[in-house]
C-alpha cells in the first residue's frame, strides 16, 4: 500500500506540473478526434500528458483506483505499438475495444 501511495504522490505531482503549463495555454482538446498518427506525431511533452488523460479515463473505466507506474509505461507502450499497425483509428476506439466486455 505503501509502495501505491507514494506511485500515486508522484503521479499527480507530475499531472501538476504539466497542467501548470497547460493551464496559461487556453487549449481544448476533443480526445475522440485523436488519430493514432497524431499521437504518434506529438511532441513528448504533449504525448506525455495525452497519455496521462487517456490513463485515467481508462482507469476510471474499469473502476481502478491505484496508480502502477511500471503497468503505465507499459500501457503506452503498447497503445503506441497498436497505434503504428492502425494509424487511421482513433486512440479512443482502441481504448473501447480495450476495456470492452470480453464475450
């Protein structure tokens, strides 16, 4: 527990810090547009927090509330590589096919 305490400190120290920046920006974002050839083509910074949106989207999706910085790193990884074979689909859609119901 301890170990998810302080993976979660840090996570959302590092949220701040982003939105900090993001917050004088003014810019809003529909994330249902987002193409996987856009995410692969945006900067780091702002692939970093696209993925912490889309992190906590998912999560909230499927009721988590911990935060696992290993299993993060990894989820990008594999949305990235997902996202190279289909660059036309949008992020989301591969997020919904994700985190629906297995039949």
């Amino acid at each position: 527990m301890k170990r998810h305490f302080k993976q979660g400190a840090l996570a959302l120290v590092f949220s701040g810090a982003l939105f900090c920046g993001a917050a004088q920006a003014q810019v809003m974002i529909d994330m249902r547009l987002i193409t996987c050839a856009d995410f692969l083509a945006m900067s780091p910074a702002d692939a970093a927090l696209s993925s912490a949106w889309l992190s906590g989207w998912y999560n909230q999706k499927i009721g988590s509330t911990t935060v696992d910085l290993e299993a993060f790193e990894r989820n990008v990884k594999n949305v990235s590589k997902w996202c190279a074979s289909y660059p036309k689909e949008t992020v989301m859609s591969g997020l919904d096919r994700a985190t629906a119901p297995k039949k």
